[in-house]
C-alpha cells in the first residue's frame, strides 16, 4: 500500500496522525494482520457547545509526543479518528489525551493510556462529557461517560474494528470511514516507538480539494514525500503559550469565590480546583468531610484522617486514629501518665502517677 495521489481520497476526512522512524525513507507494504489502535474521538450536546476543535496529543513508551488538531467548522461528521499503526518497539503503554478547545483555551480534557495488540485492529473511543466539567476525580482516576474511572484501557475495553465507527448515543446512522475497506487509517504511516519517531502532518484534517499538487510540499528533516506537508510556522501553539482554563468564561455564569461544593463557583471551566482534598482537613478526601477526632488536633494525610498530636492528658495507646486519643492518662490504670505503664500491686492512677491512693 503506498502513501500517493490517494491522500484525495474520502478517507481525508478522517483524524489521522502520521508517525514515521526518522531512518526510513519509504512507507512499507501493507501488511497482514496489522497491529493498530483507532482513537475515536467525541463529545456530547454539552461540551460540543463549547468547544470548536479537538486537540490529541499522543505520547510514545520513550517520552515522545506530537500534536494533531480538528476543527469542528469544518462540517466533517463525528467521531473523528486518529489511526495509529504499530510497527516495531514496545506495545506500550501509549498515552493519548484528548482536549476539547475553544480558540486557544482548553475546555476539558480527558486522558487514556493503552497497549497495542499484537496483529489486531482495535478501536479505542474517547468522549468528552458535559458531566466531567464539574467532577473532580483524584489521581490516577479521570472522568469519564459513567464518572470517575482508572486512567489505563483494559483490553477488553478496546473494541473490535467492523469497518466503522458509529456515534454512541448521538443518534444517526453508523459512519462509514471510507473506501479501503473503510480503514480511518489507510495512508498512516507506520510507527516506530523509538526517539524521534513521530512526523506530524499540520493540516491532517484539510479538505480533500485542499492539497496541492505532490512535489509541491517538501517534509521537514528534508525528507521528499508525495504529497507531504510544508509546518505552517504558526500551525502549533507551544504549550506554555495556552490560554489558561479561566480565561474563557461560560455564557450565563457569574463568577463568584470557589467554594468545594462540587460546583464551578468562579466560572473557570473548573471545580473546587483551590482545595487540595488530599491534605485540607476541613475537606479530607471529598468536600465538606472535616476531620474531627477525639481529643486530639487532626491531620488529613493521602485524603485520610489521621492524629497529627494528642491534647494534653490523652493519648493514643490503640495505635488507631479512628477514635482520636482514646486513653485519659491521667487515671487509666493500665497506661497512667504514658500508653503502656500500667500501676500493679493494687495501686491507682492518680493525676497520671501510680499511688496507692489518690
């Protein structure tokens, strides 16, 4: 199979990221089977309001990343894909995150790591929920269509490729990826999970009467390709050039303090983001769950409770902060005035020392 004149073919339409091993000239043959994942890309009513492209970023097992966007203008129908065919290297893990975009500014994002499976063609979906703008879930959980879930794809989450990929919920009929047996991936080029591996085409969703002639763009690092692409120089945005989160505000929603209600009181697109649930001990672990333990100050510690000191007279001689400082060491017999050193011989506990009588 040869990446050529095809490229104006229907099956443009599709997201698609090509990775290429800076040594090889050439795409090979097709073969089969062939190992690749589909990344299936997709929001609903809510987020689809908000956002006007999609941005995925896909990092390889040796720390390379590289960019591809979609604008949603471009009246192509949804899921959007992005094919990934595996070559040679590790299988995984392979990190894909995927942010909806309004402008510059990132709305939500949603993050999924997967392995590919040796000679099988597999699809992975990721949709962007309106429910995940107000849900915070602790690490390494992200936010998914059914709330919080683990960020790794199980195998079996990852779902046969039938030639096409229809929208969940969304209404309308299966969507056909176009000839070549409908593969969104027809003309991807192969990766090599090694450094340097990945050749990113800027304008991988152009339409199909869009591209120029083959000889007229040249690949960077020099590399001639029928019908590559010339980088535009303002194609990407680096990273530290972003918008941040609250610069775009909803319509209708009036900013106020952040409180941890589960609730985007400042209209960042962002909820209870100034509460660290993990060591807040007014909001250990969940909003409003105070740590408050028995005759003790309280810590809150990896979203749990625990004694951070005991209050004068009192310790914590169960090793348990469950209850607090259970023991009053100034009369327990059996751990007067320290845990552990108890009054024998008949005598009591008297203001934390061991006498015969108080």
């Amino acid at each position: 199979m040869a990446v050529g004149h095809d490229l104006r073919s229907a099956l443009v339409r599709t997201l698609f990221l090509a990775l290429l091993a800076a040594s090889i000239g050439l795409v090979p043959g097709c073969q089969s089977p062939r190992t690749e994942v589909i990344v299936a890309v997709d929001a609903d009513a809510t987020v689809l309001a908000l956002i006007d492209s999609f941005r995925i970023e896909v990092t390889d097992p040796g720390g390379e990343t590289r960019t591809a966007t979609a604008m949603l203008s471009d009246g192509q129908p949804l899921p959007r894909t992005l094919g990934l065919y595996w070559t040679e290297g590790p299988l995984g893990p392979f990190r894909v995150v995927v942010s909806g975009m309004r402008g510059t500014s990132v709305v939500t994002t949603r993050e999924a790591r997967f392995e590919f499976i040796r000679e099988r063609t597999l699809v992975l979906r990721i949709t962007l929920v309106g429910r995940c703008l107000s849900t915070v879930c602790n690490a390494p959980e992200v936010c998914g269509e059914s709330g919080c879930r683990d960020v790794e794809i199980a195998p079996a989450e990852l779902e046969p490729w039938t030639g096409t990929i229809d929208r969940r919920d969304a209404g309308g009929p299966p969507i056909d990826a176009g000839p070549d047996g409908g593969r969104p991936d027809a003309f991807v080029l192969p990766i090599d999970a090694g450094m340097d591996a990945f050749v990113v085409p800027p304008d991988a969703f152009v339409e199909p009467d869009a591209f120029v002639e083959p000889d007229a763009f040249v690949e960077p690092d020099a590399f001639v390709e029928p019908d590559a692409f010339v980088v535009p120089p303002d194609a990407f945005v680096e990273p530290d050039a972003f918008t941040p989160a609250d610069a775009f505000v909803p319509d209708g929603c009036t900013p106020g303090t952040e409180t941890c209600n589960a609730v985007d009181d400042d209209c960042d697109l962002r909820t209870d983001e100034d509460f660290d649930l993990t060591s807040d001990v007014a909001h250990c672990g969940m909003c409003g769950r105070a740590c408050m333990l028995a005759n003790a100050t309280p810590a809150c510690n990896a979203s749990s409770c625990e004694i951070d000191s005991c209050n004068m007279g009192f310790g914590d001689c169960n090793s348990s902060d469950g209850d607090g400082c259970e023991t009053n060491l100034r009369t327990s017999v059996t751990h007067c005035g320290m845990c552990g050193r108890g009054c024998t011989g008949g005598r009591m506990c008297c203001s934390g020392m061991c006498r015969f009588s108080c």
